[in-house]
C-alpha cells in the first residue's frame, strides 16, 4: 500500500487543483486521500491525467450545476470513459469511490442532535438531516450519468466491468454499493413492467434472448422461435428507459401434467401443446440478463406476476411448477462421496458394492461408476444411491441455513417446494456434467408460498413426501 | 405532551401485541413511542383500532414477506385508508412517521467502525454499512404502496393531505422526509418523460391542466384549445407509472417578439401567429401540479429541455423569455411605501406630490392613487415611481440571499436574467391584485446561463441595462 | 339549357385546347360535351378558366402519369379548389361528371362479345373486358385525390358540398355516384377499425362527438364527460386515413332494466350506474357523422359488433335495446289526424270528445288539445289515442313498404322490432316538437334478428304484444 | 365439353335446390350453367356435395342478409374450404366463377338507355344504372370474405393457389380478375402505410424478409440483420388488415458512390458506412411477396415515396440509382449469340476468333468460352463483345415495344435509365447463371423521371452515354 514514487514527486502537483475543487460544492479531497486513491502500482492515468479526471467528475456531481448542465457533463465524461483502457478506468473508479464520500464532519454534526431527540418530536427531524449528512457526493455524481438518454446503460455496464475487480480492491467498495443501492431503487419491481415476449416482439430484443439465456443454451432462431410458440408464454420485466432489454425473463411451458425431461420441451418439431387442456404451468428457464444489476432481485416478482398473468388467461391451471438443474450437484458429490457412502447401512452398501463389482465401495469407485449412469436401470443399487445423493444435496446440505444449491435456495427463498427428483431429466453434456442429468421439480403451491416461505427463512426446507422417501 | 387519560388505562393492552410485531423484522416499538405516537387530544382511532393499524402497517413493512405480497397488503391497507376520516389518517401517519425510524443501536454500531475507518481501504465498506443502518423500515413500508397500480397515486396524495398538518405537529417530519426523498429518486426529471401536449391529447389529460394552471386561470375549454392551437406549444413531464398526469407543464407562444402583455396571448379570437416568422419563445404560464411533490423540483429542466426541442423544431428562433407575473409586489410595497417614498431625492418627490395633488406625498397617499394606476399614462411621476418600486423589489428585495419574489427567484436560479418590466401587462383584477397590472420578462440568454446562474448563488442579481436604469 | 351567347363566341377557343388534351389518355371532350357542360346561367368561370382546369384535371387522371406524381397534381389541384368559390366549384364538378365519362365505343366494342358468350367458358374473360370498358377515368381522376395525405378528407367534403345541388342539377349524378361507389369500397365495413371512445379518447376527437350527434344534442363538455364516464360506453368507427374522426357512432348506457325516458341518461349528477349488475345495454343515441358518406351505410354493423363487444365485457347482459326519438310523429298527426279520429269506434270517440269538452272531435280540436299533452295523466282518453296514433305511425305508416318513420326504418331493417312506446320519454322542447316527448323501445333480441330481418324485407313489421295492443 | 354421365343423372337433383336457390337474391343458376361447371373429367365433389358448396355461397353472398352475418358465413365456409383438397377447391373457384356472375338481362336492359342518354343531361344517371347492373353477386360474395380478421388472407391465399390453373382452366378467369379488380381498390397504394423495417421490427416480419426475398437470398438471420443494420434503410408498404405482412420491400444501401458489385453490401463483416458523407442511395434489392396479388403494383409508387423518405433525412443524398440483376441475359443469348456475332464486324470478329483460338467464331464456341467469363480480364475481346450483347439486350431487345428483360421493364416504366453495366458485379452462382455476373445500375434521375417515362410509353429506351457507347 504505498504510495509509488511518482507519487511523492507529483502528489503537491495533483493537489492546488484538487483542492480547489474542494471549494466547489460539497467535494473534499484531501492531500491523503488522494495519496491513497493513487497508492498502488501500475497506473494508467498520469498525475495530470488524474487531476483532469477529477476535475471533469467533480464538475459533473457540481450541486450548483443544473441537472440538464450535470447530465450534458456526464454524458462528455462517458465519451472519454468509452475510449478508456481497462486500467485508465479503474483509476476512474477510484477517483469515484474514495474522492466523493460524505463528509464525516457533517455526520458527526448531525449525529449527536439525532441521538439526543430519541424519543421526542424532535426525533423525525434529526434521523432527516442525519440522513441527509449521509448522502454523498457520489450519489449526485451517478445519478447524474442517469440523465442521458444511454446514461443508464452506461452505469450497468459500469458496473459489470467493475465486479471483477471488488475482491482485490476493496477501495471500490463504496462505489459499488453505491450503485447497488441506486440500482435497487431505479428497478425497483414496481416500476418495471411485465411484458410477453413472443414471435412478434422485436428482432433485437429477441437475439438478447438467445444471448442471455443460462440454462438451457439457445441453438438459434428455430430454437428460439419454438418457445415463442403460441403454445409457450415467455415474460421479462422492462424498464422505462431500456425498452428492448430484457433484466430478467422466464420461459414457460403449458402442459397437461408435470414434465419429467427437458428435451420434449426443447424439441422444435415437437406438436404444438394443447391450449385448452393445459392444466400446469412449467418455468423452465430463468434467466437474469444484466451483470451490472447483481445484488438487485427480481426473480421472485417475475414468476408471481406470471402466475397471476397465467391465471388469468388459461382458468384451468391448476399446477405451477419449475423443471430445473442441479448445477452443483455433480462437483459437490465429488467432495462428498465418501461421506455420502457412510450413510448408507451395511446391507445397502453391500449391495451397491456387489452392482459395482467390488468388494468395497471407495469414494473413487463410485465416482468412476457415476460416469456411466444414464446406462442404469431403474433398479440399479447405484441409481438409487445417486437420488439419494441429490436429495440430500437438496434439502440437507445447508450453508448459513440455505441449500448450498444456488437454484433451490433462490425456489425456495420464494416459498417453493421442492417436489420431484428426475432421472434422466437433462441428457445433455451440460445436463450430465452438473448432474449425472438429473432434474427437479420445484412446486409453487400459491396456498402455501407464505407458509413456506416463512419457514425457510427458519431453515426449515420444505419438501414433498416423495422427496422425503429419497433421504438416507 | 400528556398523555390523555385513555392511554394510561390502555398502554398495557396495546403493548402485548405491539410488542409481539415488534419481533417480526427491525419494527421497534417501545411502551415509550407507543405512548408518544397516542399523546394528543382528539384520538381518532381508538386503542383496538390502533393496534389493528400498527399491525396491518407492520404488515406490509414486513421484510420476511415477498414484494409482490407487500405490495398486496399495502394494497388492502390503502383501502381501509380511502375510507378512514381525516383524524384518523392523521392517527395513521402518526404510526408511520414514529413506529418505523430507524434502530439507534444499529446506526450506533454502524458509526465507530465508520469514523475509525476514515482515510483507510475499509472507509467505504464501512460508509456501506452506516448508510444501510440509516435505512428505516419506514422506507420499505412506503416502497410497498408503490407495488400496486394505483400506489404511487396513492403516496402522492397522502403527502398532499399530510402536508397542512406539518406546521402543527412536528411528528409527522419523519414521514415527510421520508416520502419527499423517496419522490425525489422515483421522480428524478431522468426517469420523466417530456410529452408535447395538444389538442389530440386525451381529455382527461387536458381537463388537468384546466384544473391545473396556476398562473393564468384557464376558462374553459375554448380557452384552453387557443393554447393548444397548432401556433402554440405546450410541454409537461411525465412518469410512466402516472401516463395521464403532467407533472408540471409549460405553455409557449411563439412570436417575432418580446411581448408586453398576456392579453394577446390568452385572445381566443386572435389570428393564428405565423410559426414560419417566429424568432421568439415566450414561456408565459408554468404550472406545477402535485402538492404531494413539493420540495422535487422539475422547473429547471423543463425549461431546458423544452428549448432543446424548440430550436430543433424552429432553427430561426433566437430568444427564449417568460412573460410572467410577480405576484408578492403589491402585498410588499403595502408595507413597504414609506421606505421606497426615502428613496427619492427632493425634486423628485415635490413632482410626484404635485401630481398627487397633495403637499407631501404619504405612503397612505401613495398607496390610495395607485388604486387608480391603469389610468396612468407614461409620463405620470407616479407610474414611474411604481415601476422603480418593482424593479427595486425584483432586484434588491433579498431575504436569505434571495429575491422574495417567488417566480423571480425560479427563474433567476435557472440562470435567466430580469429583462423588462411591463405597465399593463396583465390587465385582469388577479393581475391588478398581484402588481397592479405589471408583468415581468424574465429573459433565458443560452450562453449566459451557467455564468447567471453561479452568480445567482453568490447573491449576484442578473439585470438587463434597462432594469438598471429604473433602480433609485 | 341553351348556351349563353359567350359559349357561341368562344367555343371554338375552348376546343383547340380540349381537342389536344383529349388524345392524352381515355379523355374525349367533344364540342357538343363541352358546350353542354358550359350551358347554363351564372358560369363562374372563364373559357380560358375553364380550359385550364379541365387541363389540370386530365392531368391528374392521366393514366401516363405514375400514381404518385398523379397523386402530386390532385394536391396542387385541391389547393385551388379550396380557394375557389362555391359557384367556381360547381363548374368544377360539371367538368369532373361530364368530361371524365366511360367510353361509349368501348363499351359497345366489349358488349357484343359478351353477350355472345353467354354460357361459353368464354364469358369469363367477356365480362372482365365489359366491366373494364366501364371504367370511367372519373373512377381513376378520384382515386388519384386518394393518394395524398389530406386527399380522402377533401373527396367527403366535395361530395358534403356537392350533394344539395343535385336537385336542380342533373348532370353532376354521375360525379356524385362515382363517389358514393368509391366511398361504398373504400369504407367498407370489413376495413374500418371498432374503437370504444372515452374521456381519455383525444380531445380533439371528443369535439367531434360534440359537433356531430345527431339525437340528443350535447350541450358543452360537462354533458359529453357525462356520456363517456365508466359506466356508460362510446363506439365508433374508424377508417385508418382518418383516425381521429368517427365516422358513426353510438351512445351505450348500461342499466338493470329497460329505461321509460332520456332524462336520467343524460343527467350529469345522476349516480353511476353499478356494472357488475347491468342486464341490460340501452343504445341511446346512434350519429352519423359525414354528410358525404350519404348511401354508404355502417349502423347495422355498428350495433352489431358493439353487441358482440358488450357480451364480452360483461357476461351478464341479457337484453339489448334502443331509446330513440321518433323524428317524424307529430308532423305526421298534423297531417293525418281526421283519419285518426276515424278510426276510432263511435262510443271511445264519444269519451274523447267528453274529455276535451267538445261536442265532436274535429282533428283542429285534437292538435289543439294536444299542445297540451305533457299534462295529460294516465287514464286519459286522449293519451291514450296520441298513443294509438302513434303506434299505428310506427308499425302502418309505410312507404314503398317500409315505415315512414326514419328511425323505425333503420333500426327494423336490421332486425330488430318496436317494443314499447314511451309517454313523456323526451321532455325537451325538441322532444315534443318532434313526437309529442314520446319516445321507443327497440328490441335487438338476438336470437331473432334474422327472422325479423327476412320478414322485414316482405314489409312485414315486427312489434312485442304490447304494441299490438295500442293499434286500433 | 361434354358433361360426364354422372351428371345426366344427377343433373335434375341438382336443380331443385339450385332453382330454389336462384330466387335468393341476383342469383342465377340455370341449368345449362350448373351442367358447364360440371362438364369436366375428375370432378372432386359429388353432386350433393357441390349442391351444399353452392347454397353455402349463395348463403355468404345473400343481399338479404347483413354484412356482419355474411361475413359470420364466409369464416364458417373458409373453414370448410381450407380443409378441402386441392380438386375440391378447384371445384369450388368454379363455382364461385361461374354461379355468381351478373344479369345479363338487368345489364341489356340498363344499356339501351346509357347509349341513348349519350350528349344529354340523362347521361350521367344512365351510366350509373349501367354499372350497377355490371356489378356481379360474384363481387359481394368476395367482399363478405374481407369481413372477418383473417379473411383477406384466405383472399390472397386463394388467389395464389388459383393463378397456376388460370392457363388450362379459362372458367376461372371470371373470378381471378374479380379478386384482381377487389384487390386494386383494396391495396391502393394510397391506404397503404410505408414503414421502415430495421432490427427492432418484429422477428415475425423480418422472418419473412427472409422467406420472400427475391433478389439475393437472404442466408440467414445474421444475413437479415446486416441489411437492416443502421447504416441500411429497409421500407415497406403494409396494410391495415395485415400489419406484420410486408406486400413489397425494398432494401437500400446508403454510400458515396454508385457500386459496382453486390458482394461488398452483402459482407455481414463489412464496416458500417458513414452515414455523414452517404451521397447515393442504392435500391439493391426489391421483393414482391404476394403472389396473390398479381397485378397490383406497387413498386414504382414504393421507390418514389422512399426517395421522398431519404431525401428528408439526409440532405447530403444527391443520386438515387439500383444495382440490379440481369435475369434473363444468358438464356436470351444462348438463343441470339448467332445473330449478335453477325453485328460484328470483320476486324473485331478476326479479333474476338483470335482470343478465343478458332479461325470463325461459332455460336456454339462464343458460348463454351464464355463459361469461364469470369476470367477474362479487361482487354479481354470476348468480355468486351460480351457486354455489348448485354447491353443491346437490355436497350435494344424489345417485346410489344417494352424491354424483354423484367427488371429493365419495370425501372424503366417508373422513368429511370440504364446507367451503367458492371462487369462481376454478382459473383455468385446464380449471377453467373442469369447473367454471366454482369449487373446493371439503372438511374432514377428525379428531374427526368416524367420526360423518360413519357418516352418510354413510346419505346424509346432511355440510356446514358456510357451505355450508348457499348451499343453495337
């Protein structure tokens, strides 16, 4: 952490401008915080660079600047940035994480009038300008980059070139959070909209379909267009400002009965399901599309408007449930084969050792058998040792309380259950690698979401007794 | 501050229940608060109906359940509030501004680590965390009324009626603080969107600014087609959320030059102005339309952006002025006759009592004959004495640094400048009332409006040479 | 209809021109057309006036000439048509009935062929080259006013201007039925867009509605707001080149039962009417609303597509219906009221007298007494034989075996029959003028609209048992 | 012509139903008529079949009936028929040929009074009764096919499967040029909406880009994507009825300078062209795409009214020109080569013999050694004598006074010339197979337009001097 040696040299160059600057609204930027933004080696930007870089941000955050002028700032700021070098920019960062904080003699001031009012009518007041003290600088300075008509664009991917870089420097931190927090309440669910995506819905936005899709990889436009289909339902949630951008979409199926394989559903020349006998609703693909908005949610919103959009046009529904990977299952088995194995009783373990042709069963044994497993039948010893892998890797197999499984843990977060085991679900290279291609069904019984939902937050999982015949 | 009588029998039964939702999530509710939030004459609601309502507003805020259930349950809750009376709406803003603040102890743990952290890597993690510790349950309960449709109206409206009370009782600053900050990011001019406005616009729309208008009061519906005649312009911003609803909105002449009076303007008979030929933009009615925004203020961009399309759509059009009001003179120079009547020199004043046909000139004299000053004709000592009263009220009439003309300060903190005072501008009995007929242009130079702007904020009054010539 | 003295003089002056320009193209204009067209008192305009139009009206229909450079010239011709005077435009029509016929020879060369193809595979093709023989380049000079945008607007408006004067002259009814077979494709029923209009319809388009109903005049926009609420519902008709102009609409209300009169409808305090309980959708005003569309007819399928709508929305409507004035009555009664009385038998004559205190009822004595009739109450015997009167006017009173009355005609001609007569239905001055403030029910059951409708069109008129039981 | 015996014996069960029938309305169904349309071998419906198939119709055309319900049985008959098999559809355009045409008797009798009404003021009157007696039932049961959503596309789809029987069958002409006449007045150009197409234009449409591109097959969606990139223009003209369905496109380059070859504007990895300095725009691509509307043009009005388009937004656009095919040149000079040889003379025969290594240059070796055209360089004798074929095929082979080639036709019929012949400009295999890769450019000169299309109209061929030069 310290400071190279052009530093020493240049640090009184970078700061009469700086600290007139400091003078412009309410910016501090003192002789060791700058120090600090540029102690590290391998900058990109030259003394004269950074201080130029400062000046043009503190002239976009001016409070005494209007926000039109703010944002015509901004959007000059954006051309230079778009031209910038990787490293060029996170200097940027930088400067906008650590030169534009609150100023904490402010908080102090406001602090102490706040703890004193507790429990007075004066109370509301004091948490106001305590509050107000904590608004920084850097706020007005992002919010700023919105006023553009690509401003918002530019602040996600802003933010997603940014990512990488937090768990190395952690001075990037506070601007992180900063747009984490912007981001929460510019897409806010209330303020997107929900919108059906079919065949008709724009070239440009459907090729960002087969661009951002994660589950199940679109092949291309006849891919795509199969679950446009008129007998599929596909919905994203928009924002104002970004009208042909998806931030997250959901892919739907109209079944009569709760799918046990993906690929029927991914089959194009499959038959056209039945509209008017469709009693279950099958989400088989969530996909969220912007880097830049992690830390945002929206998943949980999407699938209960769908629902209720649903709902609303087929009456028959009766079932919504998901067909959805185990991505973690395979690697976590992997780690946790041999004490998997010692759950098993002598008989049973016997007996899988004896289908494996071994004396005893090792964690490599089983490993190396796995490989084979879309060749087991539905008896085999070792199958049933694999479901049962899954199931515990499901529902017992906690961290901080959760499912370590990232797609469990987001199902039931919303008050899912899980309620199906799929052998064979996803025969796919991917399906196979993640795990052995097994699926799983997720059951959103909408009586009971709150119920679930409540009892998850205690770490209770909730799952179906064909689920709880599966544990060891 | 004492609690009535009621309380002190009914605390106790509150306090079990409030007590119990004071679990669910950050909800603090103390016997203290409780009985504070209770303490004034005149309950609405009564101690069940309290508690109902505390529960039902935990409910909502309750950060274990689903936006989309939040949402459903502000909602229901928005029902039982359109129904409820004035005092018990009062009773119920009551509960949200006291019931949901932010918890002490957090924020307290939040600042040490905060302040120890200053100038190290962690200053912005730790920045992070003091923010999130401010962040009130009382922000989530009102985020949740803008889940639903019709939420956001809703919101606005509770400001509106809350906004009268704020005077009386300093308890419900929390909550106004609260919703006019959570207003200012969901209504940022960003996230607006500027619409023109014409006769084909919706009715419902233009029967808004019927209701609306502010500044010259519309007559009908003749009178407002004239405005929105093919000649004119008129501008609002838009939220998506409120499709019908003009935030604020402008209505524009256009014309080959500075007007003089707003009569021509507003003559429903009079010949369509020949757009081909228009060099001047004259803004001569700016109306905000929600009480429940005071305090976010759009103004300034809507100026900016509305002379951004109109150089557009008119290549020849050079100026860009208001013809506008100045509503506090008459009340002002009221109290103020005497000290302008110091003013003048000897000569002076004997020309102005002569014309008054009295010895010496009163301020009670001053004031009687300019009862008659539409009679005035251009060489009256009396006109001009009342126009160098204007001109010294606009311009040297400060209070914090500020013109205490409402629509002077507006413009001139927009960066405009005071063009030209006009005899007879506004010849109704509204406008005789205001300033005895005078009206201001107020002139929006492009190239000077940064450099008016930041002497505005030094308390620098930016005058043509004309204004000047009328000071004392 | 002899040529005044200028044509003698100046006929062959005409011809030169008219000669050349009739090699272009179909175009004939032969010395004694052209000399018809010109014999009349009052032309308007000049020989060489003259020349020059016909000129630029072949230039429009030149069939040389690509659809858009035609479509140029019809613009640059309607600007002179707007200018010109009304008697200057009767000139103009004269030329576009007279000068742009089909060709004779044509015709004749394509009619024997046809004739003699009758029942050969050759009378196909036969009757393709008659049918285009018949192609008058009037047909092609109209459709070139089509092309430009403002075109189809200033075809309505010539034919609006042109039909009171074909009356007194003859030869525009080839014009004028050109454009009614035009106008019968081009609005085609299949084309036009059904649109519900509310108080979020353009404003401008609601000023329509003002300007054009034809039934029940709108008094200003408090009225028309009224009829527009939530509870009440507008359709119209649309064609896409002009879409803010209905071209026929109509007035619903919804209601639990079949409404005695108007005046409730149209009270603009009266109370919302509760749709979840509607049975009933009353068609309480049908305007149409573009004089030149005169012969091209939509309110049959106007009401029945609306129907087809209102079933949809709300699933409980059982009965459809009108409440209609009936235009024609008492005008009819002036002139028809001995042969009333006639009908009457000896002793309710004898009750009638008594009533009006006469000795015997002379039809004077009755249209005397019915000035009065508003005053009447239930078990008068004079009511009750305005009643029969017009009973009998609705359902007897045919011509060319179809009512007299207008409004039954239309209504009955789409299948629907006379259900009740209304005493006291319309208690405006215009009500009583027109039927004494009676007022009808008809009924659109839809089981039977065909039935009626197939019946109709043997002159047979469908009425309830009610009806028939006021006819003599 | 003889009707086959089934029919001897069927016949009078026909006509009961028939004549019956034949009292509905104008329809007249005798029995020599009904015996035409069966009298042809491998009829595909039995007699009571076509009995139900022509009461069906007769039912869709009834005048009786309201045009809402014509259009409820025209769907339901749609239904039948798109269900039916080829032989039976055929069946049933004979049908709707021959069973629905007009009353020969109403039209004889209408047409002695039109002639005799010739040069009087009856004139007018007499041509309308004319025409209506013209007017077929044949029209009104097409039309009541327009009245339901999907039934101008079973219009257009019926067309398109009729055209191919059109030369063997000549019974169906009626009924195709009845569709032909509908469809001009329905797709006038002047109720059609010109759209541009571009990446955000709906995936359904753009799917048909793909599907009817006509010129240079579309390989693909990334193919599709770079003409309509945004340094393209692709325009369309839509109708109302069939919003997603473009009728005809054209695809536009914009660049600074006329191209001489396709591939460069076909090269998805191409740079994008400066929009800026873009000086001439280049139609490389026109498609028709509804083969049901033979007949109906819109591909001059298309490219004028895009002219129009590109000259509002770039001023900079100075020359409109195409770079176009050949289509028809190698399979016209594999028939001419003879006799365009014998236009040489002698030196530049010796010479061309002489390149090609044979003493007398034969048809048969001119052709073989033109195999490998794409070789020769540009001194090349053949090359040079190739392109004078060319260009006497484009300019000087004409049919009925109109160039042989289509392409020439139609740019030439809107007034353009042929600018410039390009040697390699279409490299692919199709190129090389119409036109040895030769392409032209044709010019749309604006200020000429009229003079040449006004030559054209009496075949003379506008060419540049370029052109002219290459002339034999």
């Amino acid at each position: 952490m310290n400071p190279p040696t052009w530093l020493a040299r240049n640090v009184s160059k970078l700061l009469p401008t700086a600290g007139k600057a400091s003078t412009v609204g309410a910016l501090r930027c003192t002789q060791e915080r700058l120090a600090t933004t540029l102690s590290r080696k391998g900058e990109a930007l030259s003394p004269r660079q950074l201080r130029r870089v400062l000046a043009d941000l503190q002239g976009v955050a001016d409070s005494q600047v209007s926000e039109v002028e703010g944002g015509q700032r901004a959007m000059d700021f954006s051309r230079w940035y778009e031209a910038a070098t990787s490293a060029q920019r996170c200097d940027c960062w930088l400067l906008m994480s650590e030169q534009f904080a609150p100023d904490l003699q402010k908080i102090q001031a406001a602090r102490e009038p706040y703890e004193a009012a507790q429990n007075t009518p004066d109370a509301g007041p004091a948490e106001i300008r305590l509050r107000q003290a904590l608004a920084s600088p850097r706020t007005r300075l992002l919010q700023r980059f919105a006023v553009f008509p690509q401003g918002l664009r530019f602040l996600l991917d802003l933010r997603a070139q940014l990512l990488p870089h937090l768990k190395t420097e952690k001075r990037l931190l506070a601007l992180d959070s900063e747009l984490e927090s912007l981001f929460s309440t510019w897409f806010d669910v209330a303020f997107l909209e929900l919108r059906r995506i079919n065949w008709d819905s724009p070239a440009s936005l459907i090729e960002k379909l087969i661009q951002y899709e994660a589950v199940h990889d679109i092949r291309g436009w006849n891919d795509v267009k199969n679950r446009l289909d008129p007998d599929r339902r596909c919905y994203g949630f928009f924002h104002p400002q970004l009208p042909n951008e998806p931030l997250i979409f959901v892919e739907v199926a109209l079944l009569d009965d709760l799918p046990q394989a993906i690929s029927p559903l991914l089959d194009e020349a499959a038959a056209a399901a039945d509209l008017a006998k469709a009693t279950t609703a099958i989400f088989y693909s969530i996909s969220n599309t912007q880097t830049g908005l992690r830390g945002v949610s929206f998943g949980d919103s999407l699938i209960k408007r769908v629902v209720e959009t649903l709902k609303t046009e087929f009456a028959r529904l009766k079932t919504f449930a998901t067909l959805s990977p185990m991505p973690g299952f395979r690697a976590w088995l992997g780690k946790n084969a041999s004490s998997m194995l010692d759950k098993l009783n002598a008989k049973t373990r016997v007996a899988l050792a004896r289908s494996l042709g071994v004396e005893t069963v090792t964690a490599a044994d089983l490993l190396a058998a796995a490989e084979q497993a879309l060749a087991l039948d539905t008896k085999s010893p070792l199958r049933r040792f694999l479901m049962q892998c899954a199931a515990h890797y499901l529902s017992r197999e906690l961290a901080g309380g959760k499912p370590v499984d990232p797609v469990t843990r987001f199902h039931l977060s919303n008050g899912a259950r899980i309620e199906r085991l799929n052998w064979g679900g996803d025969l796919s290279a991917k399906g196979f690698k993640q795990s052995y291609g097994m699926m799983v069904n997720y059951l959103y019984d909408l009586k009971r979401l709150d119920k679930y939902r409540a009892q998850f937050s205690k770490s209770k999982i909730a799952v179906s007794s064909a689920m709880a015949d599966l544990e060891f």
